[in-house]
C-alpha cells in the first residue's frame, strides 16, 4: 500500500513538473500580459476628450477631468460642475500568443457598461484667494478575460513494472482555461489656484484602490498509465485550479503648474514616488483522477492568504504643449518620463503582531530589472458650430513603452484614437475610441505576444 501511495505521489509531482515546464511558465507570462495595462503603470487621467485627443492633455486640462492630469488647470472653472464617463469594450480585443508548442489565441471579453471616471469641482475662496477643488475617481486600468486552448504534449513520468522503477515517455492532453476581472481605480482630492494672470498651479492627493479575480485552471490526463502493483492501465488526470483574489492600494502627490500665453499653453506635472501595494489570496485546489473518478491520494486543497507585493513607483516628470493654431483648431503634445530603472519590489516573508497590537513586517528586496521610459502623446481637436450645437472632432496618437523588459528591445503600446461629441450651453456628450497594439517577445523567447485591444468611452458634463 506504501508503494502505491509513493508511486501516486510521484505521479502527481512528476506530472505536474514536466507539464509546468512547457505549459506553466507559459502561463506566468500570460498572467503577467493579462495586467499588463497595471503593469506597464500607465495611470492616465480620464474623460473621452483626453482619450480621444491620444491623452496630450498636461497642457490643456481645463475641463471637469483636470484633477486626474494636471490640477493646475482647475482654475479654469468657474462654477460647479459635474462630469460622468461610461466605457464600453474594456479592453474588448485578442492577443495573438507564439510559444514553442504552438500559436494560440485568447480573446478579452468586453464590458457592454462600466462606469470609468466621476468627477465633481467646484469653485471657493480662502482670505480672498480664489481656489478651485475636485474630487476625481478614475478606472485607469480594466481588464476582463476568459480564454482557453487545449493541446497535447510528450513528457516522462514515472512508472514502476514488475516491481521495477523507471521514466517513460507517455502522450499527455492538457487544457488551460483563464477567467480573469481586474480594475485599478484612482481617487484624486486636487485643488488648483492661480499664482499670477499667466501661471497657475495645482496640488492633488492620490489614492490608488481596485481589485481583481483569476481563476486559473489546468486538466492533465494520461491514456494507459499502470497502477502498482497490479500495472493494470487506467487513465489517470490531474485537475489543477487556483484562484487569486486581488486587492490594490497605494498613494502619491500630484503637484501641477500651467502656464498660459495668448496662443501657447504649457504644462507641467510633478509625481511623487510611492509604492503600490498588492495584497492577494490564493486558494489551490488538486483533483487526482482515475478512469474519471476521483481518488484520495494526491487530492489536496491549499490556501494562502495575506500575501504583499510592493512595486516601487519612480518619480514621474511630465511636460506638455498646447497651441491655437485658430479659434477652432487647437494641437497638443505631451510627453511623460518614468524613471523605472532601479525600482525595487518587496515580498513579504512573515508579519507578526505582538501583544501590543504592533504589526512586524519582514520583506524580501529585489531589483525590478525594468527600464527608464518615456511616454509621448499627440493631439488635436476642430470645433464647428452648428445648428445643433458645437460639434468637436478629434484625433491622436501615443506611443507608451512598458518599463518591464523585453527580449528585443523596448515594448511600446501605440494607441490611435478619434472622437466627437455635441456641445449644449451647459450639458456636453463626447465619446472617443481607442485601437491599441502591443508586440511583446517574452523572457528568454519563450513566448512572443500581439495584443489588440479597443475602448470606447462617452462622457458626460454639466454645468450648474
């Protein structure tokens, strides 16, 4: 009995082993792309006009959405107003996977609904002193996923005949299944004031919040495997499912100055460095099956929880430009450096809470190995007025690199955006669509990535 035991342990790992080793660490990487809008920290302001302008919107942000970009150009307002967006397809797109056992493609489920950004400023006075305060919630990252594929692959696994151990090759059908929601959220309490008729600056708090869910599951199953010590041949399976919970937190400082000058204007905006706090649940849970019923031995569940991940966020620098070319024409580039070289990211090893409710923490530091990046964004928007209303449309290109390495050169998402809207005396409607690509070769070319995503985003404004 000991040995049929010891043999369906070594059945377990060893399957588990050799099937990781071509298909798991796939996964890790697959995992990594499916946040990889967290990852890469692209933490943009919101509204559709930004989004649809190619986010070049350090040097506008003269509208509801400001505190999320560049709390300086609150000033602009000078009454109450409110503003909502809706984003649809989010991500909504593919990705195209190359891996040394074959190509495969996921598909990111879109939301028909998810609301994207809420804001709310209003004008006040302090001594005298005209101030303009918001508060800005932004889903700056959303991701929704639920992908598979099924394949076969060759591996050894151990086997005892007559009494006698040894490693044979046997033919292994796999299938991977991932279900995955995520949102990364910012709260901003900005505030701006106007240091001279030119100049103005800007202040805002930001708190990073959000959560996110995967479940991950993989079916190993083996045709004509013996059993000990009978060796009569069964099918024997492994049925693998793990399930992460995932809650973000962190904040940081904004600070913002925009100067302003007949046809010119210029931006800028100052980030404080932080770190981003992943704080995540794991439950495992191991079915060992046998001719598809499941047996004892090898079955296990495993949790654990409270686990921490602190990502080190770099000081951001971000600089833009806005200019008039005419009443109704107005053009805008921006650019944002991310000094991401350096960056450390701690584990936590062990926390204890002594008798006087004091927490220890222990963590293990190591170097991020990512890279320096700078984003840049272009952009612009022609207004006409028409019966109707006042009709904006607008276009724009960014081209943001994602500070994780990669084989071959830097990775850089590139997204084209349009968009339009009515304008009313105190009611406005701007929708904006983003189509953005990514081409990513992995660690050590294991696995090369084309991801593909749309956004389309409405947003709503009015004035009290």
């Amino acid at each position: 009995m000991k040995k049929c035991l010891a043999g369906l342990a070594v059945f377990v790992v060893l399957l588990a082993s050799s099937i990781s080793a071509q298909v798991v660490d796939s996964s890790a990487f697959i995992s990594e792309n499916a946040f990889q809008d967290i990852l890469s920290f692209d933490f943009s302001g919101g509204g559709a006009r930004a989004q649809a302008m190619g986010n070049a919107y350090i040097a506008i942000s003269d509208d509801i959405t400001a505190g999320s970009w560049n709390p300086a150009g609150l000033i602009n307002l000078d009454r109450p107003v409110l503003g909502l967006s809706y984003s649809a397809l989010s991500p909504g797109g593919y990705s195209d996977f190359t891996a040394p056992s074959g190509a495969f493609r996921k598909d990111h489920l879109s939301s028909v609904s998810a609301l994207s950004t809420l804001n709310f400023a209003a004008p006040f006075r302090i001594k005298g002193r005209q101030f303009v305060g918001s508060i800005n919630y932004n889903a700056s990252s959303v991701d929704i996923m639920d992908w598979g594929f099924r394949d076969t692959v060759t591996a050894q696994i151990f086997t005892i005949r007559k009494g006698i151990g040894q490693m044979e090759d046997f033919v292994v059908d796999q299938t991977l299944n991932l279900e995955s929601q995520s949102t990364v959220a910012v709260v901003s309490f900005s505030f701006g004031t106007r240091l001279s008729s030119k100049m103005t600056s800007g202040l805002g708090v930001n708190v990073y919040t959000g959560s996110g869910v995967s479940e991950t599951s993989y079916l190993y199953s083996v045709e004509d495997f013996p059993i000990f010590p009978s060796e009569q041949e069964v099918v024997r399976s492994v049925d693998f499912t793990e399930i992460d919970s995932i809650q973000y937190s962190g904040i940081n400082f904004t600070l913002g100055m925009k100067y302003e000058h007949d046809k010119l204007s210029a931006g800028l905006t100052l980030k404080s460095p932080f770190d981003l706090k992943v704080k995540y649940d794991v439950s495992r849970y191991t079915i060992v099956g046998q001719n598809g019923f499941p047996v004892g031995e090898g079955t296990d569940t495993t949790y654990i929880d409270d686990n921490l991940t602190k990502y080190g966020m770099p000081l951001m620098i971000g600089f833009g430009l806005g200019y008039q070319l005419q009443e109704n024409v107005l053009v805008a580039g921006a650019a944002e450096y991310r000094g991401f070289s350096g960056a450390k990211v701690k584990f936590r090893e062990s926390f204890r809470l002594d008798q006087s409710g004091q927490t220890t923490e222990t963590f293990t530091e190591r170097d991020s190995k990512w890279e320096n990046v700078i984003a840049f964004r272009f952009g612009g928007e022609y207004t006409r007025q028409t019966d109707i209303g006042k009709v904006p449309i607008r276009g724009g290109v960014a081209f943001v690199p994602v500070p994780i390495p990669n084989t071959d050169g830097t990775a850089t998402r590139t997204d084209l955006s349009v968009g339009t809207g009515i304008h009313w005396g105190q009611i406005m409607l701007d929708g904006a669509y983003t189509y953005s690509t990514l081409d990513r070769d992995f660690e050590q070319e294991l696995l090369d990535a084309k991801i593909r995503n749309h956004h389309f985003a409405v947003t709503f404004t009015g004035y009290f």
